[in-house]
C-alpha cells in the first residue's frame, strides 16, 4: 500500500481551501492534516503535525507565500506546491517562489475558482503527488558565479577536444532537452554551465502559460548562450536555446539546409502541452544522427518513447542520475525503454553535452 501523504493547505480563500480538502481528501494515498488561512497560523499547526507538502498562496495577509517559502526551506525543507491567483504580470513573484524552493505551481484565476480548481483536480493531485516524491536536496538554487566559471571552464575544454570530429560527423548538431518537476533549477545548472559557442537548443520544460517567457528571459540574463522563448518559424542556429512556451506545443522541422521551430497549439500529449514526446519525435524524424537528446528530472513518462525515437534514428542520448533528480521518472522511464547512451549526473550533464559520442568512444577505448 502507498506511503500516506500528509497535505497542509495554506490559501487566505475560505473557497479555496474547502475546495482543495475535498479534492485531496478523495485520494486513497493522502490526507489533509490542516488548513490555514496564513503563514503564521499554519506554523502553528505544523507544530502539532508536520505535513508532508504544502499547497500554499502567494498573495496572503500578515505573510506572503513566498516569506513563508524561505523560511520552511530554511529552516527544515519541505516539499511546497504553489496554488496562485497571479496573473501573467505576477509571474515573476512565481518564479521567485520556484527559485525558492517550490516544486510545482498552479496557477488558478481571480474569478471562477472553485469551477477552476475542480476541472484541475487531476493536475492538483498529480502536482501533490511528484511534491511528496520529490528529492529536496537536489532542489537547490543554481551554482554561485564562482561555480559557474569553473564550470564554464570545463565546458569549455571538453568542446575544445570535440570540435576535431563534430562537424565530420554532422553538418550542424543540435540539442533536445525534456523536464519537468524540478527541472527549472537544474537547468539553470547546465544552461549556465555552456560557453556562448555551443549547440543550438531546444528545451521544454513543463509550464503553464505565461511563465516560459518569464523564465527564459531570467535564464538569458544568466547564460552566457541566449535563451529565449520559441516564436513560431524561428530559426534554431549555434549558441541559442529556445524554451518551448507554456500551453503549446513545439516541434523542430527543417528549411532547407537550416533547422526552424514549429509552435502549435494542440491537445495535451501524456497530459502534457508542452509536450517533450512531441518534440523529441520530431528531432527524430528532422535531425537523426545530427542531434542529441537530454531528459532530466521529472515525473511520469512524457519523453522516454520520444527519445527512444531519437536514438533508434541514430541520436546520443543523455539521461539525468537518481541522486542527483528531484524526481526520477522521466529518466527512469526512458533508461527502461533502452533510449540512453548515458546515465550522468546533473553537474556532468553539459559536458557530456559537449563532449558527444567522443566520450563514449573514449570509454569504449579504455575498457579492457
């Protein structure tokens, strides 16, 4: 029989939080040990019984959600799903919370909540459930800038013995990477861990709408690489990552001799919009041998079939370690499939990247 898993619900909504219990008290695995109308009347109640996640509200009296964030995660960490109001101008108080230490986010609207919240029940449960799976000691703010140069360093020597036979084997090499729970941070990890003169990259990572723009824009100003949010059309050219934006699909296609983007709206895959099965299946079919594939942290299965597609095409593929995810599905998932070359860890992950198939020549070399 499952674990049980203790949920507390922290909205000032008296809606909300009566809405949210009988959601959560349905399931057979969980149980709703409180709510609270504020941060500082649910500390009380974790004192009596601590909670195995929280569903917490950003906008609320006497603390805010994101106050109440840091001082959990500081004090003793625990798995923290937000459940906000904020609009597309509130996202970045959103990825404030994500940076803090929140696993997941739902975003809810100002008015016909409770409708909202019990057409979404199903993601709330999911939600709650990747939370209480969750590894918190990989859930960790991305490397400090000293990290990052030396970092950046290795990267960088790692592309330097590469670039001898990177373009006898492909004309132009690009990079597909799917993730999902915890992925907002470790990607800041790898991201920032390229030099400017790396792949083109195609990314989807699992957001609601109005949050991808928000994040890419964040990690631009981190990376030495560009990142942006997909448009529609784009070219995909050296030494640029586009994030696939929330609630449509993106898939690559070809120009000519150029890769280009396709954003589409479309039906949730693996109740997933973005889905990283839909792009992965179409690097597949529109790059082969030329790309590699990269699945990180994540619930459920959304890209193991994809990149399985990527390496019978002829793609390398990488996949994110057990101890170093936040949730091992995805990857877990995919390495069962047969769909990886690699298992590495998060901080070994871009120069893998980098490195390509030259490392698992070098391994088949040395193995006696």
């Amino acid at each position: 029989m499952a674990k049980e898993i203790k949920v507390l619900i922290v909205d000032d909504s008296a809606v909300v939080r009566e809405v949210m219990r009988q959601i959560l008290s349905r399931q057979p695995d969980m149980r709703v040990i409180g709510v609270a109308h504020d941060p500082l009347f649910a500390i009380t109640k974790m004192q009596n019984e601590w909670p195995d996640v929280i569903t917490l509200d950003i906008e609320m009296p006497r603390m805010d959600g994101v106050t109440f964030l840091t001082k959990i995660m500081a004090e003793r960490p625990t798995p923290v799903v937000i459940c906000s109001s904020l609009a597309i101008e509130g996202t970045e108080t959103a990825m404030q919370a994500m940076a803090a230490g929140a696993v997941a986010i739902i975003t809810k609207p100002s008015l016909g909540v409770e409708n909202f919240l019990n057409d979404a029940s199903n993601n709330i449960v999911d939600a709650v459930r990747a939370a209480a799976a969750s590894n918190l000691r990989n859930l960790r703010p991305g490397a400090t800038a000293r990290d990052r140069t030396a970092a950046n360093a290795s990267a960088a020597a790692a592309l330097v013995r590469d670039s001898s036979t990177a373009m006898a084997q492909t004309t132009e090499r690009i990079v597909a990477i799917g993730t999902s729970t915890g992925g907002t941070v470790a990607l800041e990890r790898v991201l920032t861990s390229l030099p400017r003169v790396s792949p083109g990259i195609v990314i989807v990572q699992h957001m609601p709408p109005g949050f991808t723009k928000l994040f890419a824009q964040r990690l631009d100003g981190l990376c030495n690489i560009r990142v942006e949010e997909a448009r529609d059309g784009q070219r995909l050219i050296p030494g640029l990552a586009l994030v696939a934006p929330g609630g449509q699909h993106m898939t690559l296609n070809r120009s000519g001799a150029q890769y280009v983007v396709e954003v589409r709206a479309g039906p949730p895959v693996n109740r997933h919009c973005p889905s990283v099965d839909v792009l992965f299946r179409s690097v597949a079919r529109f790059a082969g041998r030329n790309a590699m594939g990269v699945i990180m942290t994540g619930m459920g299965d959304d890209g193991a079939r994809g990149l399985k597609e990527m390496h019978d095409a002829g793609a390398y593929t990488l996949a994110q370690d057990e101890a170093t995810s936040v949730v091992y599905g995805m990857p877990k998932e995919a390495v069962a499939l047969g769909g990886v070359d690699r298992v590495l860890p998060l901080d070994g992950l871009a120069a893998g990247i980098l490195q390509g198939r030259s490392a698992r020549a070098a391994e088949s070399r040395v193995r006696p």
